[in-house]
C-alpha cells in the first residue's frame, strides 16, 4: 500500500503497485489519464473524489494502465506504468485542486496533491483525500447535486436514505467527543485511569484527533516506535520512569516515592492523548499555603504539556484537526493566587469539584513558543470558572515559559 502521507509517497511506490500486480480497492483507484476539461469529465471526477471522503478516505492514481480481461473489461489490477506527458505537472495539479476546492461542499479537509517524476520525463499524479469527519459532502459543480460514497465496488450514488443517515452521524461528532472527555474523567474519578495519581487533586490534559471519533479502532498490529517514545514525557517527572503497552495503547508514567503516580502520558491508539498530573494542583497545600494554586507554576505547566502534545502528535502523524482540553479534579474551594506566587486577602475559589474547560482546536500546531492562540484561551477559561475575566497575566507579551 501506499505511505500514510502524500509527501511521503515516491517513484517507488508507483512501481510496486504494477510490479505486485496490485489490485484497486474501496480505498485505491487507477486512472491512465487525468480528467479532460469537459463538465462531464470534470463532474466524473468529482463523484470520484468526493466517494473517497464520504467513505474510508483513500487514493487516487493517474498514471497507471488497469489490465483488461478477455472480453475488454479492465480488472483493476495495475498492469503498467503510462504515465502523464504533460509538460507542467504543476499547473495540472493547482487545475485539480482548484476544481474540488469549488466543485464539493462542504470543503474536504484533508486533500492532498502529488506530482511524481518517472522515467523518461513522464509523470505521475497521487490524490489522497482522507476520510472526512465533516460528512456527506455533495458535489455542487455546474448545478449538480449528488452525494457520492464508496464500497469494494466502486463508487455509487446515496440514495436518500444513506444522505439521512450520513448527517445524522455528522451531528453526533461533537457528542462524540463530549463523551468522550466524559468518560475519561469518570475512570480518572473512580480510580480506573490507566495508573492512579498520587494526591486528591488531578489535572488532566486531552488532545483528541476529530480522526479518532469517526474512525474505526485500530486493530492488534498498533505499535509504538523507539522515536515516538522518546517524546513520551509525563508532565511532571520524578526519580523513576517507566513505559508499557496497555489495553488502550501505550503509558509512560513517573513515579512519586515507591508507590504513587505523580504523572503519566497515555497515547491511545487512535491517535488521542491524556496526560495525567497529580502534583500541581496539590502543589499549595504540599506547601503549607492551604487552598493556594500556585497560578504562574500552573500556566507553565498547561503550556509545556501542550508542547510536549504537540511533538508527540507530529511524530504519530496525526491529521488535523485536533482538538485539546483541560479537566481540573477535585478543585472545589481552591483559589489560583493572582500575584507571583501566593496571594493574600479574599479571592474567589472554583466553586465545584470538577472544572472542565471547552474543547479548542490546536491552530499552531508548526509555530512555536509561547502558543498565544491556543494556550491563552484555555487558560483563560480556568480563571473564568475562578471568578475572573482572565489570567492577570495575560496580555500581547505574555509567555509562561518565561515565568
């Protein structure tokens, strides 16, 4: 098969297509030529895009020859390698995705183009459009209204009653991830959280793909590399680490003394992150400054382990979007200390025992320090079920690493 990226995708790859004889499937299609510039053809075209996102997602080829049975009709095994003669594979490619940017709605999230150099100056053009968790889409080119999916078949045309049904499994993407977040917090809550954190009080930190609520669980074959557990860092490190696969993926956890977890790091196998931290919220009344959040240790604390996500999330290949959230636990009557450390006099405490923040989307996840377009609003939700409009330290230079 194909590599999971577009970018990723070589000379090489094309050849082993013909050379094993590779058969096309519900998520591989070979076409020998690109599409003419005829409405027919471009409607064709479409319909064929468009079946790949309202189903599994998958590729398309030009480029390749599909052998042909006795009677002429092609087989869908790659028999040979034709390649484009186009002298500007370039323009090709910005025509193609100019026409599905406007010809489908609504816009397919994940569609990528690739230009390949063969032999003998030819090439060949990879689409790969990902499976779309904004579903059905509906092709809209010169008039047209149709919905488009796909099978082991081939694609085909929804009737009714699969576009009812393809936009009721839409509308219960976002139920999908509240309860899901729900559900993380209740096995946190009764102690079935992949380990038990030491301490009452918990933090824990969610990046959740929109690819994992709609896609199917991963089989037994899910592995984690050696490069990919290198950027597994729980959020608050101590003397002893260590790392397993579990029943949902994998955990890395530090330990706190012999027995308790002061963090851990689980990576599910749909992509989806939780990071544990049973240490900052406690960290005022370990102290003996009582029911004190220690504000600017906090914010820094959200923001490195909103990095180290991120790194971890590039190195699982992970499709955008995500999106990230925060849980505080057990936080009832404890206050964020609105100076540089610990604050005196009156001020207003959280007011239940579990403050979950909204769900954003990560919009920076190439960017760098300190995240303001992310992190800030997250953090400025968890001073707003504090009692205050924001983070006092917020503001155009502010920047937790620096605290």
């Amino acid at each position: 098969m194909l590599p999971a990226s577009a970018d990723a995708i070589s000379a090489n790859d094309i050849v082993n297509l013909v050379a094993n004889q590779t058969p096309e499937r519900k998520t591989l299609e070979f076409k020998e030529k690109l599409p003419e510039g005829t409405d027919k053809a471009k409607k064709e075209f479409l319909a064929d895009v468009c079946s790949f996102a309202n189903a599994e997602g998958g590729y398309i080829v030009y480029g390749i020859r599909e052998k042909r049975a006795v009677d002429g009709q092609p087989t869908g095994i790659a028999e040979a390698i034709v390649g484009l003669s186009d002298p500007n594979p370039s323009v090709a490619c910005d025509r193609l995705e100019q026409l599905v940017r406007t010809g489908i709605a609504p816009r397919i999230p994940i569609f990528q183009v690739k230009k390949i150099e063969l032999a003998n100056h030819e090439w060949a053009i990879v689409l790969r459009i990902g499976k779309s968790w904004v579903r059905p889409h509906m092709v809209i080119f010169a008039g047209t209204s149709r919905f488009f999916s796909r099978n082991s078949s081939g694609k085909f045309q929804l009737d009714v009653g699969e576009i009812g049904q393809a936009f009721a499994e839409q509308r219960t993407v976002g139920e999908r991830l509240r309860n899901w977040r729900t559900e993380r917090i209740s096995k946190v809550l009764s102690g079935d959280g992949p380990m038990p954190l030491d301490g009452q009080r918990k933090l824990l930190f969610h990046f959740i793909p929109a690819s994992s609520l709609v896609g199917p669980s991963v089989g037994s074959g899910w592995t984690i590399s050696e490069q990919q557990r290198a950027f597994l860092k729980p959020s608050s490190l101590a003397s002893n680490i260590s790392a397993r696969y579990n029943s949902d993926g994998y955990l890395a956890y530090s330990m706190k003394g012999a027995t308790g977890t002061a963090s851990y790091v689980q990576v599910f196998q749909n992509g989806a992150l939780e990071y544990g931290d049973g240490y900052i919220l406690g960290a005022g009344e370990d102290l003996g400054r009582g029911n004190s959040i220690p504000s600017k240790a906090f914010e820094r604390k959200v923001a490195e382990i909103y990095e180290s996500g991120l790194r971890l999330l590039n190195t699982l290949n992970v499709e955008d979007p995500v999106y990230f959230a925060c849980a505080l636990i057990m936080v009832r009557g404890l206050r964020l200390s609105r100076d540089e450390m610990w604050d005196v006099g009156e001020s207003h405490t959280f007011d239940r025992d579990v403050i979950t923040t909204p769900d954003f989307q990560v919009l920076d996840r190439n960017g760098g320090r300190p995240f303001l377009g992310s992190i800030l609003p997250l953090i400025n939700s968890i001073w707003q079920a504090n009692g205050y409009e924001q983070s006092p330290f917020a503001g155009p230079t502010w920047n937790p690493f620096n605290y």
